[in-house]
C-alpha cells in the first residue's frame, strides 16, 4: 500500500510497574484508509498496544502518529494533537461514559479540543446519528443496553473526527443485527482501522491485513485468511 | 451504596427539569444560597417570626423550582437525627428555645442547600463554584467523587447479585461477615480499577483537567433580579425579625 502510513512503531517495548513484561519489541504500521485486525491471545499485550497509539502509555522505542512522535518528554500540545487523530474506543463501554446524559458524554471530546459548546453540541449529534442513537440524546448513559452504550461510545470517539480508529473488541456485547449495523457502518467510515478483536468473521468483514500478537510480540502479519490458518484462530 | 446512588440519580434527575429557579445561573443561585445561610446562622435573636419569614422565603424558591415538595421535604429531614442529637444536649442543660432554634436552622439550611442543588446541573454548579475562586483541584475532586459514585454503587451491586447466586441456605452469622469483609476489599480494588480505567478513557478523549461545559453561561438581568431580591429578602428578616 503507498498511503502513507498513520501509525508507525519500531521496536516498542513497555513492562508494566509490576514487572510484567508486556511489549517486547513490536514493530507495526497502519496507512491511511487501511483496516488491519489485531489478533492474539488474553494477555499477549494487544490493548496495551492499543493505549501506546494514544500516548496513554509511552514505552521504549519509537511510535509516530501521523507523524508526531510520541515518546515520555512528548509536549502536551503534541499529545492533545495526538489524541485528537487516534479515536479509541475502550473494550468496556462502561470506562468511556461517564457523563450524565449521552449528549454531554459525546460532546465531550469535541469540547476538549477546544470547540465552542455550540460547536461540540452539533458535532456529538452528527455522530449518534452516525450510530444511529440520535434518540438517546437525553438519556443516562448508565441507563442503556449494553449495545446502546456500545454505539454511544463509538460516537463519543467519532464526535472528534479522527484519522484513526482503534476499536478494542468492538463485538463485545453486540448482539448478531448489532454487529452487522457496526461492520456496515465501520465500511462507510473513511478512517485508517485498527480492530483488536478475537471475532474473525466481524475482522474478515472489514480488514485487508492481520497482525498476530504473541507475549508481546508480532508473531505473524499478513492476509487474514494466511494468518487465521497459521495461528489456528478461528472455533 | 446503591441507595447513595440512586438517592443521587434521583436528584441528578431533579437537577435536569425546566423551571424558573432551574433556568437562573448558577453563580446567582450559589450567591443567593450563601447570603440566606449566613443569615440564619447569624440570626442571635431566633424567633418564630424569624422561623416564618425564613421559610416563606425559601417556599418561593421551592415553587419557582417545580420540584416534588414533600420528596424534598423528606430528604432535607435526613439531617435531623444529627441535629437533633446536639439540640436534646441543648435542651438537657436547660436551654429549650436554642435547642428549638438548632433544629430550625439546621432544617431549613439543609432544605435550602437541596433546593439548590436539586435545581442545578452538577456541572453548572462546579463552573459557578471555579467563578468564585474555589480552588480547581477541589471542584475536580467533587466531580470525581460524583461521578465514580455511581461506578462503585454499580459495583456493589454486581458483586451482591453474584454473592447472592452462590448464597445457599447458610444462617451463620460469623462466614458470612467474613465474606462480607473480604468483599469489601475486592469492591476497593475493583472500583479503584474501573476508576482508572475511566481516567485512561477521558485522557484518551483530551480531558486536560476541566470539564467542559455544553451550554455557555450568561449573567443575565433576571438571575441579578433574582440574587438582589433572595438576598434582600433574607436579609430584611436578619434585620427586622
């Protein structure tokens, strides 16, 4: 692919406080418009990874992100830049929502980045349109399905109109229409993809490459197809 | 912890309905609150009258606020236990009317305080407690206090449902306090978990340590009106009554 590339990470390394070592080199890249799925095992540092392309956490190595590298002397205003390119959308809905009604929860990206209320207000309903919860805009968010918090906190990301997406097990707690409304959707969206996720058939809907993670490492990258064969991935 | 927190949904809920008191700003209702409670506790000559004019004014309020009366009654009377405690001290030592006048104020400083509360969003009265100075840490603390309230009562009750499933027929008292004790270790550890998780969340959407308001805020000629004429009003009683 000759997109330039969004995310590139050369030989990232990250030990959590308790020793634990979670990334032990990972060299990955993802180009502008391109869907990759991250496969692995529980504990192979898949999240971990993900939180590294937000500057949640900063390891050893290099990661740049759409150009601005990101590394533990990072300024504040590189890392606001950052956070507003990468839109993650955490694997428990419940860690994103927060606020008291889905409006305000959506709208609070946007307002970091510095839009007007009026601004922010506009674009969080643009976004639960998107996601098809234009109706909830009043509600608790507390008060939702799983599914429901599921679509709100994608819009809550896609309110801030990132250049990527990193979805950390986006199928969790969708039901079988829901995760065909999120492929359907997630096809329409122009963004690069990164898709952590152990659901295959959601990930061959959508990703044209596949990285497998294995004790913090990439064990395999390439077709998905090749990869889910290889690593046996699929019940 | 789940009665906290549904007490606390409750008065979310309030907190958004549409109202005369609930449209004014929030700076005009905090100062217009401060002035009244000042007033009561400064009140050294507490007569019935005094008793009366307070509470007249606060009923204005409460029928400018739309909100469930006897609901709000109810809840104000939660602090008279505490109050009552130190007012029966009182009366022992043979002061009856101080100790009649501790369970007054503290009632009706305790309903104003509600009122206001109840007719304000958390987030418009954390701007308006940044206008006056309190220190920005403090008004972060509050929010997060609010806020992870609801997290740790969410919690809780999972963690009572699936200890509820596994229950059996076991009457013993002594295992299951233990496991009650043991649960609220595991409850500390997983709320503190889902706090931080919540922090990655709302670091990972910008969140550089002031929460962001939808809806911009005007001093307007009516909230003046309204902090001049509440203020005057409770103080006129200070003075007069």
């Amino acid at each position: 692919m000759n997109a330039p590339r969004v995310i590139d990470v050369r030989g990232l390394r990250y030990r959590y406080p308790d020793g634990t070592l979670a990334l032990d080199g990972v060299d990955f890249h993802l180009c502008a418009g391109e869907c990759v799925a991250l496969f692995g095992a529980n504990g192979s540092g898949k999240t971990t990874f993900a939180l590294h392309l937000n500057g949640l956490l900063v390891g050893e190595g290099s990661v740049r992100v759409c150009g601005v590298p990101l590394a533990a002397s990072v300024s504040a205003g590189d890392l606001a830049l950052v956070r507003s390119k990468v839109g993650l959308v955490f694997q428990d809905s419940d860690d994103q929502l927060f606020l008291p009604t889905v409006l305000e929860d959506v709208a609070f990206g946007p307002a970091n980045l510095g839009l007007t209320p009026e601004e922010a207000a506009a674009r969080a309903k643009v976004a639960l349109e998107q996601t098809g919860m234009a109706g909830a805009l009043h509600r608790a968010p507390y008060h939702l399905s799983s599914g429901e918090k599921r679509r709100v906190a994608l819009a809550g990301v896609l309110a801030m109109q990132p250049e990527v997406l990193v979805l950390d097990e986006p199928t969790t707690a969708l039901d079988p229409p829901g995760q065909r409304d999120l492929i359907a959707l997630l096809r329409t969206l122009p963004q690069a993809k990164l898709l952590v996720t152990h659901d295959t058939s959601f990930a061959a809907a959508l990703a044209t490459r596949a990285v497998f993670f294995e004790r913090g490492r990439v064990a395999g990258e390439g077709g998905l197809p090749e990869i889910v064969n290889r690593f046996h991935w699929s019940r | 912890m789940r009665s906290a927190a549904r007490e606390t949904w409750i008065v979310e809920r309030w907190s958004r309905g549409s109202s005369p008191l609930h449209s004014l700003d929030a700076r005009a209702k905090l100062a217009a609150l401060a002035v009244y409670l000042l007033a009561i506790a400064s009140t050294s000559a507490w007569t019935q009258a005094a008793v009366a004019g307070y509470a007249v004014i606060l009923s204005a309020a409460l029928a400018a606020s739309r909100l469930p009366v006897p609901a709000l009654l109810a809840r104000a009377a939660l602090i008279l236990p505490f109050s009552a405690t130190f007012a029966l001290i009182t009366w022992l030592s043979g002061d009856a009317t101080r100790a009649l006048a501790l369970v007054e104020k503290s009632f009706l400083s305790g309903l104003a305080v509600l009122v206001v509360i109840a007719a304000t969003p958390l987030t418009d009265l954390a701007r308006a407690l940044e206008a006056f100075r309190v220190p920005r840490s403090l008004v972060l603390v509050i929010q997060f206090l609010y806020r992870y309230l609801f997290v740790v009562a969410d919690q809780a009750h999972r963690m009572r449902m699936a200890a509820a499933c596994r229950q059996g027929i076991r009457r013993n008292a002594r295992p299951r306090f233990h496991a009650a004790a043991g649960a609220v270790g595991v409850l500390f550890a997983r709320s503190w978990e889902r706090a931080d998780g919540i922090y990655r969340a709302m670091a990972a959407r910008g969140f550089h340590g002031t929460f962001p308001a939808l809806a911009p805020t005007r001093f307007r000629t009516v909230d003046g009106v309204f902090l001049c004429g509440f203020a005057l009003a409770a103080l006129a009683v200070r003075l007069m009554l």
